[in-house]
C-alpha cells in the first residue's frame, strides 16, 4: 500500500495547480491517462484559452457568491502572473481571451517543473475511497493511503481522453449530492423545421442568440449535424427547453435593405448568398426584386431578425466542451473546498457545480479553485 500525506485524483488544470500549491509535502497525482494535462493539451486549438480579459461570477452557471468568493481571491490578473514569472506570457487574441504563443505545452512544461516533486501514477483509474482513519484509494491496480485527498478529476465531457463520473460517485458516496449534469458549450441538433440549415453545412456568419436572460453575438457554424459555433456553444450553457431567438442581422435594420430597392432579395441583404437562397425557400419566397415584395412576404422575411426556434437535443459529451452541473457547491466550504460533510475531503474544478462561458473562463476557474484550496 502507498502512504502519502495527500492525494490528489486527475491531473488536469486543477489538480496540476493544487500539487504545485502543496508541492513541499508527500503528495501522489493519480490520473486515468498516460500523459499529464490531456485536456490542456487540445484546448483553444492546441494553444490552451486559458483565461480572459474579464473574468466575473456573470460568466458563470451557478452560485454567484460562491464563485465570486474565489474568484476574487485569484483573478485572471494573478494567473497570468503565475504563469508570466514561470516563463509563459499568454497573448491576448479573438473574443477578448488569451492564448498562449506557441502551444499549450507552454503551460504544460510549466507544472512538468512544479510537480517534480509529486509522484505520478498514470493510466490508472480510481475505483472507490473510503475512508477509516486515513483515505483508502483503490484503482484498478493500487492501493492507496492518504490523510487528505483532492478530487479534480473533471466532468464528463471528452471521454477519449479519460473523463469519467468518477468525481461525482466518489462525492455521492459521502453523501454529497449532485445537481443535474448535462453536455455544456456544445452544438445543438435541430427539429425537422429546421432540417433547412443542415443544408448550409460549413457556413459561418455573426448572429445573436437570446436564450432566458443571456445574449450573445458571435459567430455561427452550420454543421451537418445542427448548428455550432461560439455562439451555439455558449446559448447552450443557458438553455435547457423551450425557445431560442436568433437574430441573423444583429445591429442592422432590416427597413433600411428593404427599403425601395430593385435589387433581388439575395443581393439586397447582407448574408452569404446560400444562405438567403436556402432561407427563402425555407420561409417560401421567390428570390424577387425588394420592390415587388408584398407585405406577408415582408413579413415573413422579418423573422430574419427573430427567428424562434427549439433545439431537438445537442451533440453529446463527446462533443461538449464542459459538464454542466455537479457537485452541490452549498456542501464545499468556499474558504477552503474542503467537503462540509467530510474532514479532509475536498473538490475542485468542474467536477462542482460551476460552468463558464466559451472563452478561457472554465480553465481560469479550475486554477482559481486549485489555488483556493487550503488544506
């Protein structure tokens, strides 16, 4: 049996930033790949969106307070200077989020250097923990004991590169209850009226979508599947059923295009030309000069400014770039992300029932709960 002061499962983001907090005491990283910092690895294109110019509790699905209370302790400021002193100074690129310069192994390289003092087990999966008078960690070819142990090992999203529910059966075990998951920043598939747009596979153009009290304007991305994009990513962390509204003319008045002019419905607008055609048919116009359009038509063409629609579902976890919901966050003590029901138990990262928005904000909340952890 291995004896460690600490022990910590998943070594991603979280679980990287937690070792390297605690890197002077006995502790052991037990992750299910064969390489540290998998998901690190692949994220923002392979040059990791670690975090973002403006980083609140609004970005977020969840408890405001709680995720206010730690993110203010170690803001998107403080990661990039955690991470400019270790040689890496992520640049500031496309929707106000920062990137690094050359490749995620920027970062990767950097907690390489700051666990050399942890000791790894890789391509081992966790089975159970109980605990007596220490932690007992059993995986699938060990066992463990620990005084204290850290659960980061993520959600559900990406399965190819080891997720698992293994953060939510050992929470559940204590007795820790888990609020509802479900595929996050994720495509939507999409009713049969609306088969038209997977007629538009591989078009990408500026819409906003409004979805309870969220909106966003940014890029949409036909696929064969449904629709995807920022856009679609980020409406999907909010939606749950019922309606979305899209506005394929964000901050354009339709009157003004459509306003004695000669030109053909498809030249008139300012959309990509397969776009109008396969719309026109959908809504059942004839590509006709402005000027002959009669009102129902017009007004059929409006709903370019407000089109509601309900997705029929989205594309999975393997597909989804985060888990929405997990662990009950009113069960972790925000001081320390110590469990309220067990001594030296604690959570961090998106295995709790915090989500982000598209745009680095889930990676600046798995350090951000990494470096609140006080054990």
């Amino acid at each position: 049996m291995h004896k460690f002061d600490i022990v910590i499962i998943g070594a991603g983001a979280s679980g990287l930033m937690a070792a390297s907090k605690y890197r002077e005491k006995n502790v052991a990283i037990i992750d299910s790949n064969g390489k540290i910092a998998e998901k690190i690895k692949i994220s923002g294109g392979g040059k990791c969106n670690v975090t973002n110019v403006n980083v609140n509790a609004q970005n977020y699905l969840g408890d405001s307070t709680f995720i206010s209370e730690i993110l203010n302790d170690f803001d998107q400021n403080k990661l990039l200077s955690f991470l400019k002193i270790r040689g890496c100074t992520p640049i500031l690129k496309k929707e106000h989020q920062y990137f690094c310069k050359q490749s995620a192994s920027e970062i990767i390289n950097i907690f390489r250097d700051e666990i050399k003092s942890s000791t790894l087990f890789l391509n081992q999966s966790v089975l159970s923990i109980t605990k007596q008078e220490y932690f007992i960690i059993q995986t699938d070819r060990e066992i463990f004991e620990a005084k204290q142990v850290v659960v980061a090992s993520g959600g559900l999203s990406y399965p190819k590169i080891g997720a698992s529910a293994i953060a939510y059966d050992i929470a559940q075990s204590f007795g820790h209850n888990i609020c509802k998951t479900s595929p996050a920043l994720v495509g939507f598939t999409v009713q049969k009226d609306q088969f038209w747009m997977k007629e538009l596979s591989g078009i990408s153009m500026k819409v906003q979508c409004k979805v309870a009290n969220k909106s966003f304007c940014q890029d949409l991305l036909f696929a064969h599947k449904g629709i995807s994009g920022p856009v679609v990513l980020n409406t999907s962390l909010y939606w749950q059923k019922g309606l979305i509204e899209m506005d394929f003319l964000p901050n354009i008045s339709l009157k003004k295009y459509l306003k004695n002019s000669n030109k053909l419905i498809s030249s008139a607008l300012p959309l990509p030309k397969r776009f109008i055609k396969v719309f026109l048919a959908h809504v059942k116009i004839n590509d006709k000069p402005v000027s002959a359009m009669n009102d129902e038509e017009i007004q059929k063409l409006s709903i370019l400014k407000n089109y509601a629609f309900a997705p029929a579902g989205n594309f999975g976890y393997s597909k989804a770039e985060v888990t929405r919901g997990g662990i009950n966050t009113d069960e972790i003590n925000s001081d320390t992300m110590m469990s309220k029901l067990v001594d030296n138990l604690y959570f961090i990262g998106e295995c709790l029932d915090v989500t982000g928005e598209l745009g680095g904000y889930n990676f600046q909340w798995a350090f951000s709960s990494a470096k609140k952890l006080t054990l």
